[in-house]
C-alpha cells in the first residue's frame, strides 16, 4: 500500500496544475461517493483508493470507502442506499439472479447496473499437480478434486471446468477443504490431486514451488468441439468467459494458458443512480486511463477496450451514454442490453409472487430456483446453473 500511495503522490504532483479546469469539466460528479469494495490491502481496495486519489486531485470529487469482508456485506449498503456504488466480486452478478447467498426473502433479484469492470487480469480454471500427469478436463474422471467450504463461486468454477470436459461431480472423488490454505496443504501432501483457483493468486506458487509442481488443465476454445466445450461451461456459469493467460503460478510467455476467467472487479450501482453522474465517472476513467493504470495491480483492466459490452449484467444508461460517443457502443451491444434488462424484469416478478406465495417456507430456497427457471424459461431464457 505504500508503493501505491508513493506512486499517487506522485502523479498528483503532475496533475496539480490542470485541477480547476478538470473540475470545471467534471461539474456532474458529486463531492463525495460512497464505495463498497474489497478489504483492506486487496487489489480492488488499491484500486478504489488510488482512483479515489485522481477524482480528489482532478475534479474535486471524493471516494469514500467502506471495506467489506465478504460478498454479502458488500452489497448490503448499495442494497440499502447507505453506498452508491460497489466494487464487488462476480456476487454483484448472484445479486442480480437473486441466488446462493442471495436466494432469501430479504435479498432476491437485485437491479444491478454495471458501470466498468477489471476485465482480463484474473484466470481461473483447475490446478493439477504436475506429477498426475493431467493437462485436459476429460482426464478427470476418477481423480480427487478439491471441494471448498463456503466457496460458491469458486466452486462453481469446477463445476463448469467438468462439465467443459463433458463431466459432472458425480464422476469425481470429492475432497473437501475448509479454505484456500487447506486445499493446497491436501494438494501438496497428496490427498486431493486438483483444485480451483486463479493462477495469479500468489498462494498458488507453494504447489508451483512443491516436488509435485503445478499444471492448469487447458481448455481452449478454437475447434468446434472445443467451441461446443465451452458452451458446456457456460451453461453452468455463464459469466465464465475463454481466456488466455501468460502470468501467474507454473504460467508464463513460455508457458501460457488456454483457461478461462472474467472481469474482477465489477463497479456496479443501482438502476436509479443519476445517468449524469455515471456519464461523468466514466468519461474521467476513460481519460485518466493512462496515469490509472500505473497506480495499482489490476488497473489495466479498466481500459475501454477491454470491456466486454455483451456480458451478463446491463449497463448503466449513463456508462453507456459514453461508451455511445466514445465509438464502442453498437446496436448490437443495444439490443443485449435491453435483453438484460428484460430478464431483470422477469426476475423481479417471479420474486414478487415467490414473496406472495412461499412466504418464509422451509423450502423456500429450493421453490425459487425452481420459479425462477421456468419465468426465465418461458420467455425465451437460459437460466444457467444447470449443474
């Protein structure tokens, strides 16, 4: 953290001179905005904090940050107006489906706008040890993956890495682990052979570093057979997106990767945030872009070209408003948009007549999803998480 505020200071010392004209150009950003985001000494915390920085310095604009512990007490005070905008997980797109942890009479379907996201900086898929000799999904019938307690969506990253290479749970052996840690202590002992995590996460170089070593299983995405794989995995979560990564453990230009991943972290708001302010907020990161991405780890994944504008999670009228005049924004990123807003639509009705219906009901849970997939069904929609 200290690096980081090092290196904003100084490029405040450069942007000074420029302050009262950027302010006057910059009129629709408040003086202050509230943000949720990681804990303390995360990459998306640095990020909120070194952007926080420039907005300060260049258009008088203040974030203050409240740091979350987790996906829930993150979203809790967009949901409750306390904040305006989220830097959140891929929870933020579990909020807007109203599952997992969200599948509950106080939460449900949430009308989650996206504003920007960090998109390509993280890789996720399946580790193996290198000594099992595993490089594709299909090889994993009869081996020992790790399960990790509490993690849905880290979990769910296996369960669409199996279904890519045409399995499912029941054709592995489950091992269970209460958390990061000790599912690369079971990796490097040899009680569990494979587990999910991104390759950038530096608790991942102790399996590298190990005598088992570390090998990612590929899943490439350029045969139609391949192409048919990822459809598989996207059927499960479809958030999850074909990436190619060259940096992290046992990862690198001579060793890349053909996995997958998606955007971390999503600025996400509610659908009644000012379009003028979200307008504004987007116009300053796009054009503070180039002195952004040098002041903490993940920034680079803002840049505007980078975005993916036919994702899982509508924009905000006002992001897209500059994304329009910024000459990225097409009719066919129109027409996806207004299919997500539909299906937010959608959702937000079943939830009213699932409130009316079941009630608080020890079923409750179970009966959503049930609803939930026939209202998205019935109108012409995949409801994923269909394993």
């Amino acid at each position: 953290m200290r690096t980081l505020f090092r290196r904003l200071a100084f490029a405040t010392g450069l942007l000074l001179g420029s302050s009262a004209t950027a302010i006057a150009n910059n009129a629709d950003l408040p003086r202050v905005m509230v943000w949720t985001a990681y804990g303390t000494g995360a990459a998306g915390y640095a990020q909120a904090a070194a952007l926080g920085g420039l907005l300060k310095f260049e258009a008088g604009s203040n974030i203050r940050i409240l740091p979350g512990r987790n996906d829930v007490s993150r979203m809790i005070p967009l949901k409750t107006g306390r904040a305006d905008y989220c830097l959140c997980g891929i929870a933020s797109y579990f909020g807007q489906e109203g599952i997992f942890l969200f599948n509950k009479p106080d939460w449900g379907p949430q009308p989650i706008r996206m504003v920007l996201a960090s998109q390509g900086t993280q890789s996720f898929g399946l580790a193996a040890a290198a000594d099992t000799g595993l490089k594709h999904p299909s090889e994993l019938r009869g081996q020992s993956v790790v399960f990790i307690r509490g993690a849905d969506s880290i979990n769910m990253i296996t369960s669409a890495v199996l279904a890519y290479g045409g399995l499912t749970w029941a054709d592995v052996r489950r091992v269970d682990a209460s958390g990061t840690n000790e599912a690369i202590e079971a990796i490097i002992n040899g009680h569990a052979d494979v587990m999910p995590m991104s390759t950038r996460t530096p608790l991942m170089e102790r399996i590298a570093a190990s005598p088992r070593g570390i090998s990612w299983l590929a899943m490439p995405n350029e045969t139609e057979e391949e192409q048919a794989a990822w459809e598989r995995a996207k059927q499960v979560i479809p958030y999850y997106l074909p990436q190619f990564e060259t940096r992290g453990a046992g990862v690198s230009e001579a060793n890349p990767w053909h996995g997958g991943g998606y955007a971390l972290p999503i600025l996400v708001t509610n659908a009644n945030r000012s379009a003028d302010e979200v307008y504004a907020l987007t116009r300053f990161v796009d054009q503070h872009y180039d002195t952004f991405k040098d002041l903490a780890p993940g920034a680079e994944g803002w840049e505007l070209s980078r975005q993916v504008f036919d994702w899982v999670m509508p924009y905000h009228e006002g992001a897209i408003r500059y994304f329009r005049e910024a000459g990225y924004w097409t009719d066919k990123h129109e027409a996806h948009n207004a299919q997500l807003l539909r299906r937010q639509e959608i959702l937000a009705e079943a939830w009213a007549q699932q409130l009316a219906e079941a009630g608080g009901s020890g079923e409750f849970q179970r009966s959503w999803m049930e609803r939930r997939a026939r209202a998205l069904v019935a109108e012409g929609f995949d409801p994923g998480f269909k394993r």
